[in-house]
C-alpha cells in the first residue's frame, strides 16, 4: 500500500515538474523575444501614432444622464 503512495507521489512530482519546466521555457522564449525588439520600434523614425487627435472642430459636451 505504500508503495502505491510512494509511485503516486512520484508522478505527481514528475508531472509537476515537466509543468513548471514548459513554462519556465516558454517565459524564457517570450522575455528574449521582448529583449530584441525594446527600442527598435523608434528608430524607423515614424511613430506608430498617425494622428493625435480626431476632429477638434466641435466641443465636447458631457450630459447628466436623465433617470
């Protein structure tokens, strides 16, 4: 019977770690991605912004809402 516990345990363990192993890959993989395209998206010399505001023609009006 404690054997059983013993390999139960084990598996847990195992799968556990084959877990943790994935997503310590997976979290290298995505920080490395994001150290090689820091700072790059400026030096193109265009902003990814086109225009800063819409048509600034009419005020804004803010109403209470009735109700």
């Amino acid at each position: 019977m404690s054997t059983d516990d013993d390999s139960t345990a084990q598996e847990a363990t195992g799968a556990s770690d084959e877990t943790k192993r994935k997503f310590r890959e997976a979290l290298d993989k995505k920080n490395n991605q994001a150290k090689k395209a820091s700072g790059e998206a400026h030096l193109d010399g265009h902003s990814a912004v086109t225009h800063t505001h819409g048509n600034a023609d009419t005020r804004q009006e803010f109403r209470r809402k009735s109700g």
